[in-house]
C-alpha cells in the first residue's frame, strides 16, 4: 500500500450465508467513517461494480471444492493483506460439520440424486488452510465493532486486539450466573472471547462460534462435560459444531 | 451500637433512593446467585445472601474502565477520565470488607491510583454479619467471618430489627440525615450480636487445616515441588474465573482503542487474570510462566505469600468464590494448601 492512499478493499464469498458482509452491509452510519479510511472496490452484497485492483481482500465462507481453492489462491496474489471473516472462514464453521459424517451421506442429502454434478471435497476448510492469513475475525456472525478494530488497525499498521483466552472471562466480567450452575453446558471454557459473552448475557450458552482458543485444554473439558452428565456423543455434539476442522488439526499436530 | 427497626431501615434505604444524591446499591438475586446492583426499591434487597457472583470492588474498580480520552487531530490532545460516583454499597459481608482493606492498600501505594481512590472515598459502606454461608466458604479459617473495622455502617439481623455499629463519622453522618427512628441497643441486644458474631465463625464447612499465618512459609517449602503443581493443574482450563471472581485480585490489562475515524480514541483498563495464558507474555513473544502447572501455582503463591511479604495481608479472605465457580472444581485453596499441609516437611 502506499502512504497517503487509502488501501482498496475487496469483499469475496465463498460456502457460507454471506452473513458476516451483511453484518459489514449493516454498519449504518459508520459505514460512512469506514469509506473515508479505506476505499471499497468489490462488495457484491452493497455494490454492482467490481475491479481486481486491491490491496486488501476480505474473504467469507469456508474452501470446499477445488474451484474454491484455486480462486482463493488468486485472491492471495491479488491482495497485500488477507482478512477471513467469520466463522466459515477462520475455522470452518458450521460447513466442517460433514467433516465428521459421511460423506456419501452428506452428498446424499445436500444433492440427491444430482449429487455427482457437484465436485466437493469431503472437508470443509478455512481460508487459512490453503493460503497464508494475515488477520482474522472471528465469529457466527462477526461483530460489527471488532471488524471496525481490526480494519483500522491494519490501516494504522497496528497489531489488532483479539483475545486469546476463554470467553468465561468475558462471562464473568458481565456477571452471569454460569450455564453450568443452571444446569447447562456450554463450550465457553475452550472458546476465544472478544464477542462479550453476548449468548450468554442473553441467557443461552456459547456454542463456540468463535473458535477454540490457540491452546485449549479440551481434554478437560470433554471430562467435565461426561461428569455432567453428558453422553459421550452429546459431547462430540458440543464440540463438533464448530470445532470439528481445528479438532482434527490439534489431533494430526 | 444502636438499633433501628427493620420497617424502618427499609424506609430509610427508600428515602435515599428518592433523593438521588448518591446511587444506592444493594445485594439483590439474580437468577439463583446474587449480585451487587442498583437498587431502585429496597424490597430489592436479599440481606440474607450467601455469597454475590463478583465482589463489590468493581464498583471502585470497574471490569472496564477508560483511563483517557484523546484526539488526534491536530497533535495529540489527551483527557484523564475519572468517572466518580458517590455510591452507597448496602450488605457487604465481613471477608470483602477485609478485601477491600487490602485493596486499599495496595492502590494507595506508590503511585497512588486515582482511579481507584476517588472512588472508593466518595463511597459509604454498610457491612452486614453473615446469616447463610456459602458452601464452599472458609471465611472463618481466614478469620474473616466478622470484622471490627473497614465499614461505616455494619448490621447485624436480630428478628425484626437490625443492630447498627458505626464504623465511621461518615456513617454516623448517614444515619444523621434522615428523620430516622434509631435508638441506643440495649445490653441483652449487644449480647445477642455477641453470640451471633461468635457462632457465625463455626458455621464454614470448609475449613483450612492450619492457621493461615503459617501460608508463607509452607508455600515457600513447596514451590519447587512440580509434581504437586502439574498434577493439580491438569484439568485447569486457564480461563481465569478464579481471578476474576476473587475480591483480592487487582491485575488489569491496558489497552489503547482508536475510533474508526482515526481522529480519537480511548485508553481503557480490564480485569485481567494471571491464569490466563497471554498475562505474562511481553513483547517478544517470551512468555514467563508458559505452562498452565506454573500458572496455577502462581495464584496459590499470590494467595498465600507474596502479597504477605509486600503488603503483609494473606490476600485470601476466604469467600470461596474461586472453588465455587470453576467448572473443573480445581480451585479450591483449602483443599490445596491442606494437602500442601499434610505433605510438609517437618
């Protein structure tokens, strides 16, 4: 990027809802304070127009097929700086769920009998799976404010802020009674905080959107969990959710 | 000591509440737990509690606050921010009392913390004496299940009237300043507070093997004793409950937040945690105490020892916060330091 220029910013999909563009799409009047740090050049969801010259991409959605990788792998070139959004693209999100099932069933129950028309790769992965990374943002959907951080730390060339702890410290800075003193269970001891525990303020549990944190005792917690009185499967369940593709890495490393 | 009735505290509390001047803040349940709030009515208030989520220091010491303001715009235009509140913090049990003696001692040492001080000098404390007891309190092996000072105002529940001790001129000056019906206790009235102050200290089920005065030097002996730490460790999730919850951790993480304008921003402060993996990391990368086992042994000696060679207080008071939200149950000092205890070295 040079100086004094305001970096172009490009906006991609790949598998996923498009719900972290729409979240970016919802920034109402700051939206306005984002256009004057940085210049929008590819945004499907808000614009028509499009150009291949930019200097940052942000990319959503999991890498599920080959065309996925190989247009990533472009995007990469393209792009000084490389930001995943949201959960499909940082962790793999809800789509690495078939990461553990069957696949010929998956297929079977996504496709039919048009199943062989697709080319889909039995796992779902995260951007950082096939292409080097510079920032994330995380969650299911990304949080307005933490976008904003992350962007304007990149302009300033400042390192951003994201936790690498629990979201049990947010959880107990808000004061909530634990989801496992109202006889519930949750994955917030192993999940990376930064969204202010907003599941649980509201009086649900964390299912882990935001990904396990870099080092997570999981061991622990699965036993935790079976001593509550969970069933070995409805555990895998909680974890699976949104772990299932960082499970497998920790599990190979 | 004198004595008011309850309707009449009641009534009193309402007065305050009306006339604004300072916030009212209360006990109050919350779910099943119970927590320190806003009190908008006194019928609110659950005097009869055993222990609250958090411990009222956050009203001295928010879990977040801004330290400055700045803009940027034309050079660098910094603001302190110090938000004050003059507050009346109703039903604080005797251990956080002596948790907050500590706390202001350690943010009156050089250099003092304004933040903290303003605060807590523009706030009034009424202490009450403990009726329930946490399950997994020891406040009575602490001996913090009563206490003679560091309130202005303390009750103590006798049927349809409270004993009121003061504390402070600030406290007498409270009770000055409403038309309140309070009136001198009578002998068998002070006694009754006697014997309950007396039984309240055998009423802990959990209880530390030792006098806690001994911590300092048994946790000095075990230090290196690794095994001890690794094991108990094992199942510890570095999630920082136990730091966050305890009324005598005073650790925070500062950092600078820019607008999206690029033209201001804010310094805040959080509670930070030293379980957690990123507090001792520092620039570099290096991390000095990168293992959970060295973590958690950190807290304990924090606990039990370096706090008492610094400031001279065992900084655990014993309200049993820490056991009594960690979701692997790990937590518990009196189930350590008595196994530190059993295994010393004579």
């Amino acid at each position: 990027m040079k100086p004094e220029e305001k970096p172009k910013v490009a906006f991609f999909d790949f598998a996923g809802c498009e719900g972290d563009q729409l979240q970016i799409a919802n920034l109402e009047e700051k939206i306005l304070d984002l256009l004057n740090i940085v210049e929008v050049v590819s945004f499907r969801e808000v614009m028509t127009e499009h150009s291949d010259d930019y200097d940052v991409a942000f990319i959503e959605g999991s890498i599920t097929d080959t065309h996925n990788e190989e247009r990533l792998k472009e995007i990469r070139e393209n792009a000084d700086v490389l930001v995943a959004i949201g959960a499909c693209a940082t962790i793999g999100g809800i789509n690495s769920i078939r990461n553990v099932q069957d696949f010929e069933k998956v297929q079977d129950r996504v496709y039919g009998d048009e199943r062989d028309h697709y080319e889909a790769w039995e796992k779902a992965k995260p951007a950082k799976a096939v292409v080097d990374v510079d920032y994330e943002v995380h969650g299911c959907p990304i949080d307005r404010d933490e976008f904003l951080h992350v962007v304007q730390s990149l302009v300033m060339g400042r390192e951003p802020h994201i936790p690498d702890h629990p979201v049990c410290v947010e959880c107990k800075l808000n004061e909530n009674v634990c989801a496992f003193e109202r006889d519930e269970f949750c994955v917030g001891p192993v999940t990376r905080a930064g969204c202010d525990s907003c599941c649980v303020n509201e009086g649900t549990i964390c299912w882990g959107c935001r990904g396990m944190i870099d080092n997570p005792n999981e061991d622990a917690h699965e036993e935790v969990l079976e001593e509550y009185g969970l069933t070995a499967e409805e555990v895998m369940n909680k974890f699976d959710l949104y772990f299932a593709w960082q499970k497998e890495v920790r599990k190979d490393e | 000591m004198k004595v008011i009735k309850k309707e009449d505290l009641k009534g009193f509390i309402d007065g305050l509440i009306e006339k604004g001047e300072r916030e009212v803040v209360g006990v109050k349940s919350k779910d099943s737990k119970y927590v320190f709030d806003t009190l908008e009515d006194a019928e609110e208030l659950e005097l009869d509690y055993d222990v609250t989520i958090l411990p009222p220091k956050k009203y001295f010491m928010p879990q977040r606050e801004t330290l400055v303001e700045y803009k940027t715009k034309k050079g660098i235009d910094m603001e302190a921010v110090n938000e004050v509140i003059p507050r009346i913090i109703i039903g604080v049990h005797p251990y956080d009392l002596e948790a907050i003696k500590q706390m202001d001692k350690v943010f009156a040492d050089s250099p003092e913390d304004y933040n903290y001080s303003e605060k807590r000098s523009k706030s009034i404390l009424i202490g009450v004496n403990m009726q329930k007891t946490s399950e997994w309190s020891f406040a009575g092996s602490m001996g913090n299940a009563t206490i003679d000072d560091g309130y202005d105002l303390m009750l103590t529940d006798l049927g349809d009237k409270y004993a009121v001790e003061i504390g402070s001129s600030k406290g007498r000056e409270l009770l000055d300043e409403g038309s309140l019906k309070i009136r001198d206790a009578e002998p068998e009235e002070i006694e009754e507070v006697e014997n309950i102050e007396e039984d309240i200290k055998n009423k802990f089920e959990k209880e530390l093997d030792f006098s806690p005065e001994k911590l300092p030097w048994l946790l000095a002996q075990k230090y290196g004793d690794e095994d001890f730490w690794e094991e108990n460790a094992e199942d510890c999730y570095s999630c920082g409950t136990c730091n966050i919850v305890c009324p005598t951790c005073y650790c925070f993480d500062v950092q600078d937040f820019n607008d999206i304008s690029l033209e201001e921003g804010e310094r805040m402060r959080q509670w930070d945690g030293c379980m957690l993996e990123a507090f001792a990391e520092v620039a570099g990368g290096e991390n000095f105490r990168e293992e959970r086992a060295e973590r958690y042994r950190h807290r304990y000696m924090r606990k039990g020892r370096y706090l008492y060679n610094r400031f001279g207080d065992i900084a655990c008071v014993g309200c049993g916060r820490c056991s009594s939200q960690c979701v692997p149950d790990i937590a518990d000092p009196t189930d350590i330091f008595n196994k530190l205890w059993r295994d010393k070295d004579e």
